[in-house]
C-alpha cells in the first residue's frame, strides 16, 4: 500500500495497478462461471473483496490529497476510468451470468422436486419448504 504522504499521482499510479489486478480476478471468475466450477469461486470473491477494498482506500486518500490543490495527470487518469469501464462491464456481465444460473438451477430444483416453492430467495436465503410427498414419503 501507499504511505501516508504518498503523492496523488503515485496513489493513482498505484490504483491503477490494483484495478488491473481486479480486471483480471473478474476474468477468471468469467472462465470459472463459464466452466461451472463453482467450488472455485470463494477465493475469487475473497480477492475481488480485497481488491475493491484496496482501491476504495486509495482513491479516498487520492481525493483528499487531490484536495489540497495537485491536479490528476492526465494519462494515468485516462487508463483508471479505461479500466473502471472495462471493471463495471464484465462485472454487470458476470452478474448476469450468475442470476442466469440461479435461474437454472431453481428450474433444476422444482423439476426434480415437484414443487413450485421457492428454494432460495432472491436474496440467496433459504425460503420455507413443504413436502412434495414425492421424496421420503411413506
């Protein structure tokens, strides 16, 4: 991380590095989702965490040290929002990748299940269940 009188373009030159380690955390979450590998994603979800935190940190730092009168140079600031942009696409993408396969796998449940209760709410919680009487029934 930065230190404390670290200068606004070095914080920028150092966010810029975290956002692209995050691009890249969000495309091997792509290749996990499109794998189905689930079991893989916990310590990707870690690091993207991680990641955001990091980069939240140093913009506030940048922001109160770009407050005291120091300018963005240009270029640097041009490849952060290139990469914010490229960050908020494949992450809305991987989004939509995962709420397609929640969708899929709900299917899945009242298919094999029989039953029009909801498994997970939207919020991913377990939602009340009743009986099918298909399964363990006597």
């Amino acid at each position: 991380m930065s230190s404390p009188a670290a200068a606004p373009d070095t914080l920028l030159v150092e966010q810029i590095s975290l956002l692209r380690q995050l691009l890249e955390k969000l495309q091997e979450e792509r290749r996990i989702l499109n794998s189905g590998a689930a079991l893989e994603l916990p310590p990707i979800t870690a690091a993207k965490s991680e990641l955001y935190r990091a980069v939240a940190e140093l913009e506030a730092q940048r922001r109160v040290r770009q407050g005291c009168g120091t300018a963005l140079p240009a270029d640097p600031a041009a490849d952060r929002d290139e990469l914010l942009r490229r960050i908020l696409r494949i992450n809305a993408e991987n989004g939509q990748i995962i709420d397609a396969l929640g969708r899929f796998t709900q299917g899945a449940w009242k298919l094999l299940f029989a039953t029009e209760d909801t498994i997970y709410t939207p919020d991913g919680i377990a939602g009340a269940q009743r009986p099918s009487g298909l399964i363990g029934s006597a």
